[in-house]
C-alpha cells in the first residue's frame, strides 16, 4: 500500500477510497444547499406568483426547475451514493482499498469540473439550461427556441458528459472491486446487502447509460452541426424553420432507457442500506436476505424493459402502450418484495430508537406512499389523465426524492462514527429527523393531491388557468412546509461540521453490528485492517442467534462446532 | 501504488472484469445507435450513398492487425522455447521469438493505417459534397466511424502500453478483437439495415 504523504496527497488527490468517499459525500451537501435553494424560489414563485415575477421570468422559472432536477438527481444523490458506495464496500468485504485506486481519484477529480460547469451555466447569457432534467428536443435542440437554449444547454451537455464519464469510471471500480477483492470467507451470500444493492446499481449503470451518452452527441450535433436527428421543421416564433425532418421522440426512447434504470441505480442501493441499518436497531437479522436479493436482480432486468411507460401520452401504438404498462405493473412485483422485506425486518424486534432508525423507518413509509402511486402511474388509462401533473411529481419526488435523501441521512448519522471516529449529535439528530421526514413526506403527499386536482407540472404561474382555481388552497402549505424543511437542513450541515471536531468519541462498534466495517478501528487506518485482513465466518447479520448466546455475533467469530 | 497492492492472481482476475465492463459498456453505446438508425431509416426521405470502396480495403487492414494481435498474444501465452518446460505454460512473460516479436508493433500499425484509411474515407465523401449534414444517411456513417474510430485510437494506446507492458497484453488484444467485431457491426448496419 502506497501511503501518500503531505496536504495534497493525503487530503485532496487522495487515493483513499474513505478520503474519496467523504469528498464525494462533502461535495453532495455543497452541491445540495444550491439545489435546495433552487427548490426554495420555484416553490416562492408557486405561492406568490407576482414576487420577482422581474427577476425571475417565466423563462428562468423553468430554468430554475431544470437545473434543480438535474442537480439533485445525478449531482446530489448520484454524488452521495457515489460517496458511500467508496466507503462502505472495500470495508464491508474486508479490502484494503478499491482495485483502482488512481482510477478513483480520477473518477471524483472528473466529477468536480462537471458540479463547476453545471454552476458556470448559470451566469452566461440567456442562463442555465431550459428543457428540463430529461432535456427533451425541441427546447434542448434549437439554440433559439428559448434563452435557456443556447449556451446553457451548451454546458448543460457538457457537464452531464463529464458526470457520465466519471460516473463510468467510479462503476468500473465498484464491480471490479466487489467481484475480486472479498477478504477470506466473503462469499457472495454473506456479503452486507448494501454491496449486493450498489452491485446491481453498478451493473445497471454501466448498461443503461451509454444510450444517453448515444442521445447527448446526436443533440450535439443537432445543437452546433447542423445534423437533423431530433429536429424538425418547425414554426418558431411565427416563422417556418426548415431544420430537417428528424424525430424527437426518438431522444426521449433513449433518454427513458437510461431515465428508468437510473432511478433504481438510486433506490436500490438507498433500500439497501435502510435494510443494514435495521437489524442494529431491531437487533434482529433482517428478513428475506435471500428473497430481497433476487428481486433486485429481477429488477434490475425488468428496469430496462419498461421505459415506455414515460411515453403513454406521445401517441405511441395502443398495444406497445399496453406490452409496457404491463411490464411495469410486474415490476411492482419483486419491488414490493423489498417493501415488504423491509416491514417485516420490524416484527417481533426490541427496538432502539437512535436517529439512523428513525430515518430507516421514514424510508420504509416512504417505500410503500410512493409505489403506491407507482401503481396509477403504470396503468395507462390512468397515466394518461395523470401524465404531466403534480401527480407524477410527488410520485418521484417520493421515489428518488424522499426514499434516497432519507436513507442517505440514516447512513450518515449511522456510519458517521466509522468516518470521523466520532457520534453526531443524538438531540440535534432528533430534530433534524422530525424536521425533514415530517415535511418531505406531507408535502409529497399533497402535490398529489393537485395532481388529481390536474395541476400541470412546470407551470410557473398555476393561477394563470381558471381550470386551476381549486387547486390554489395546497399550494401556500406546501410552500410554507418547503421553506420549513430547507431551513431545517442547516440542523444538518451544523450536528454534521460540529460533531467532525466537536463529537463525542466512538468506539470501534458503537451500534453492536455484525458486518466487517464495524471491527476495523473508527476511522479506519489506511488501508483498513492493520496487518492480516479479516475473516469471515458467517452470515452478514446473525443477532439474537438464540437462547443463552451473545446477542450478536459478528462475521469474524469463527463458528464453534 | 508501490508496484501493486494485489496479488498478481487476484489483480489478472479483475483486469478481466474490468474488459468485460469496459466492453458492455461500449456494447450498449453502439447497440444505442444502431437501435436510432433503424427507428430512423423506417422514415420518410430515407436514402442509402454509396460508401467509399476503400472501406473494404480499411476492413481488411483492420482484420489483418487482429491476427497479429493474436499472434502476439499467443507468442507471448506459449513462448516457442517454453514448450518443453511446461510450467512456464500460461504464463504471460515468455519473451517471443522470431517473426512473433514484430506481431504487436505491425498490428499496432496496421491499426494506425486503418485509421489513416477511414479518414481518406472521410475525404472521398466530402470530395464528392456529402458533409455530416447532408442527409440522415451521411449524418450517421460520420456518427458511426467517429465515434467507432475513437474507440480504436483508445484500444491502440492500450496495444501501444501493452508493447512494454506484458501484463495486459492479454486484455489489450481482447478489447481489440472487440473493436474489430464492432467495425463489422457498423458496416453490416451501414451496408444492409435500414
Ligand atoms: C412501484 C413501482 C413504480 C411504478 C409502477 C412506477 C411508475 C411510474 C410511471 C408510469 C411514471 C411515468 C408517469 C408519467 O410521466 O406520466 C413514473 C414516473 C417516475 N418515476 Fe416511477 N414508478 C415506480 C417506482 C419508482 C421508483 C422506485 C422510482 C425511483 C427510485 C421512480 C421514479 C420515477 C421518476 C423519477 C419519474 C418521473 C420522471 C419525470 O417525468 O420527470 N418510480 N413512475
Ligand atoms: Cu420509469
């Protein structure tokens, strides 16, 4: 093992798999509050339709909304995930780092110009990218259609290559890493279910991603070469624009083939982890180890076949739109496998009530409100009445919103003590979750609610439309919870900087678990176990064996016969 | 790193994972492209060019440098004076002998040549006025070979390290058989698809 010295060795090029880890977690906070700002004047501009209608035109509202889906799918939870993932695996297979370490350091080191390049975009002319996170053609396409258009989209593009190509790179190592660098005794199925969760994730990423890297250099070319792939003649502005005879729908097939597996390469490895953080609390093996894991593989195929059910409304022929709501209501199948993993992890359990439990059960409510309206979402007769509304907006926001920012919160105060050899603060903790779950599930809950009221999603002022009015009493409430649940994150950031220096100190295993990371040293020296790597005997969660045994055993006991 | 953290055995079996990643992933990128020029060619104002005769020639030279990335491999996995001790069987690190030596620097030219072949390709269609633009057709054959040629130029670097560095030899030359199976799909797209 190289041991890099000095400032810039040791802390910034690092190629620490737990230094590169934390960066991406500290970069996924910084990249949030930006977002969460974002999220804090769309919502201003709902409520209070006249208030900085100057500063804010229609044109930056859906700049604004475009920018804060992008950012915090791929440049917060990807991040963050990203950050755990580096973390946790090597330490929970008993390696001493990933199996490319430079390649690591690469991939965070690529990912940074892209977080810059997404800010920079803010500040050309004409401002951030339009066309929203699915950055569908025309708007994205024509430099002219709206001032977004133009060098925004630019950047737009140009960052989300980067993020794609480092995100490539950071998957590269997970697989190779999990697949070849379990200590002794790791087999496959005594592996923590979170490694088998960002495995999956992993698989998914590296074969759903390429399409859109396929779909960004057709629009590049459409953009600044004068190709027609997804353009078309079309009127703009009362004028004919001859632009070819391309077909924009064909970006949004190969947007939705990455769109959908990209949203279980967020919620797995968030399920996952929820599912590892229980069984310290429940002091019980989780439920369905084996069954959970199959259903994610069964997910993970049935992912990439289900796109189309973003589409219902594009006038596609009526059985394709039947093949894929079908496929999508099976999916429900194996998902709801993990739900119910999830639920009966809980039964018979002598619960401990600690902060990263309270976030573990949010993440199983959250689970089952937003694969309920999952349900309307996949039937296409009721799809194509909820299809743009605030309906399909609290179903995601539940999805990759609540389900992953919540899990990623209950995996931060829990491994917190492994990274920082430190404890968060347990009250601050408390009220940080009340604070976040509390709002981020109501306000989910009530854009429902408009959206069976028919509120059209990146609509900047709703109350323009008479159809509209009996929607306005939810909108101040939510408006008001939004603000409540930004505010209450500076809770966060403040137990998080603090308890780095200030926290009491933690022991090796302070939540008495079984899994590897918990009897290397916290924080973990480099390269993770001293001199001889762990063992392992057993099962990833064997608590509460039974009568007359320790109440947990961890995976380097050796079994007694 | 000090020289490599992982024992030999281990890091061998995930540089192979690592090929295997690296060539679904590509994989699915041209599978993408395929899946838009099929969707594509069904519209109105479709028509096929004809393309430039020396890609078949481009071909050739592409197939050729495959067998003699082959050979190396093989040279260098069953060295010609390691036959009788067969212990040194499977290994990588046998030094070629003969006409085997210069398999890897030809097929990294015959590489370079190939791509020196498809940008005279290039040229010969913009000789003629078919520019990226012109119609879907040439918008896709640009989009194909380039993206296809610089997929080539990466696997020759990893030939090229592979010239000093034995060790990945082996996945050098998978990635590359690759990248020819990736070439015949092009063309067979190009040529009868759509
Ligand atoms: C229970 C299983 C699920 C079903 C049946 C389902 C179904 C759907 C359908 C049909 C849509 C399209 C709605 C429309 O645009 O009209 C949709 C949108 C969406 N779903 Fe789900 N979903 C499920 C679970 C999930 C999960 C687990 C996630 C995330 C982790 C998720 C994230 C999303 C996102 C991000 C969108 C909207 C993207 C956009 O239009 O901007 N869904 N869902
Ligand atoms: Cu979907």
């Amino acid at each position: 093992m190289e041991h890099r010295q000095g400032f810039l060795g040791k802390y910034v090029f690092s190629f620490d798999h737990k230094v590169i880890g934390i960066q991406y977690i500290v970069t996924a906070i910084l990249m949030a509050v930006i977002a969460g700002a974002l999220a804090v004047i769309i919502r201003t501009r709902l409520a209070w339709p006249g208030v900085g209608a100057k500063a804010f035109p229609p044109e930056a509202y859906i700049s604004f909304v475009t920018m804060h889906g992008t950012l915090m799918v791929f440049f917060v939870v990807s991040l963050a995930l990203s950050g755990l993932a580096n973390f946790l695996i090597p330490l929970q297979i008993g390696a001493r780092d990933m199996a490319y370490p430079f390649l690591n350091m690469l991939s965070f080191w690529t990912v940074v110009p892209a977080c810059l390049i997404m800010l920079a975009s803010f500040f050309v002319t004409g401002g951030a990218a339009a066309s929203g996170w699915t950055a569908y053609p025309p708007l994205s396409a024509v430099k002219e259609a709206v001032p977004g258009s133009g060098l925004g989209q630019t950047l737009w593009l140009l960052g989300m290559a980067l993020f794609i190509f480092s995100f490539t790179m950071g998957g590269l190592n997970f697989l190779t890493t999990t697949l070849n660098l379990r200590t002794r005794g790791m087999t496959m199925r005594r592996m923590p279910i979170t490694v088998w969760g960002f495995l999956v994730a992993t698989v998914l990423a590296i074969l759903a991603f390429p399409p859109l890297t396929a779909a960004a250099l057709m629009l590049l070319a459409d953009r600044h070469l004068d190709t027609s792939f997804f353009v078309t003649d079309m009127l703009m502005g009362g004028k004919y624009r001859a632009l070819g005879d391309g077909t924009p729908l064909l970006f949004q097939h190969l947007f939705w083939f990455l769109g959908h597996p990209e949203v279980y390469v967020l919620v797995l490895p968030c399920i996952c982890m929820t599912f590892d953080i229980l069984p310290a609390f429940t002091r019980r093996p989780i439920f369905g180890y084996r069954p959970s894991v199959y259903a994610m593989l069964v997910i993970g195929v049935l992912s990439m076949i289900v796109w189309g059910h973003h589409m219902f409304v594009t006038g596609m022929n009526p059985y394709v739109g039947k093949y894929f709501s079908i496929a999508t209501v099976i999916i429900t199948a194996p998902f709801s496998i993990l739900g119910v993993n999830l639920l009966a992890s809980l039964w018979r359990a002598r619960m401990r009530f600690a902060t990263p439990m309270l976030f573990a059960l949010a993440v199983i409510s959250a689970v089952g409100l937003g694969g309920f309206g999952g349900l309307f979402l996949g039937t296409m007769t009721s799809d194509i009445y909820f299809h743009d509304t605030y309906f399909v907006v609290g179903h995601f926001h539940l999805m990759i919103g609540t389900v992953t920012l919540l899990s990623i919160f209950g995996a931060t105060y829990f491994w917190f003590p492994k990274m920082f050899g430190r404890m968060m603060d347990e009250r601050l903790g408390r009220w940080h979750f009340w604070l976040t779950a509390g709002p981020m599930i109501t306000i989910f809950v009530l854009m429902h609610m408009q959206g069976l009221g028919g509120m059209l999603r990146r609509t900047y002022d709703p109350s323009l439309y008479p159809y509209n009015e009996h929607n306005s009493t939810l909108r101040l409430p939510i408006t008001l919870l939004a603000f409540l649940l930004f505010l209450a994150q500076s809770i966060f950031v403040w137990n998080f900087t603090k308890s780095i220096f200030k926290g009491e100190k933690a022991p090796a295993n302070p939540w008495e678990a079984t899994t590897l990371e918990w009897q290397a040293p916290s924080p973990p020296p480099h390269g993770n176990f001293g001199e001889q790597l762990p063992v392992v005997h057993r099962f990833a969660y064997e608590y509460s064996p039974g009568e007359g045994q320790a109440d947990f055993v961890p995976q380097t006991v050796e079994k007694t016969a | 790193m000090t020289a490599d953290a992982l024992p030999a055995p281990v890091r061998a079996q995930s540089n192979r994972v690592l090929v295997v990643a690296l060539i679904a992933t590509t994989a699915m990128l041209f599978t993408a492209f395929a899946a838009a020029y099929l969707e594509r060619s069904g519209a109105r104002g479709w028509r096929r060019l004809d393309l430039p005769g020396i890609l078949w020639a481009n071909t050739l030279v592409l197939a050729l440098s495959s067998v003699a990335a082959e050979i190396a491999r093989r040279s260098r996995a069953r060295p010609f004076d390691a036959v009788k001790d067969r212990s040194n069987v499977a290994s990588f690190t046998g030094k070629p002998q003969g006409i085997a030596r210069w398999a890897l620097p030809a097929s990294v030219l015959l590489g370079l040549l190939f791509l020196a072949g498809q940008a005279a390709a290039w040229a010969e269609l913009r000789a003629e006025g078919v520019f990226l633009p012109t119609s879907p057709y040439a918008s896709f054959f640009y989009l194909l070979t380039a993206i296809h040629a610089v997929h080539v130029a990466a696997a020759l670097l990893a030939l090229s390290v592979a010239l000093t560095r034995a060790r990945i030899l082996g996945l050098a030359v998978g990635f590359w058989h690759f990248m020819g199976i990736v070439w015949l799909y092009v063309l067979l797209i190009l040529k009868v698809l759509g």
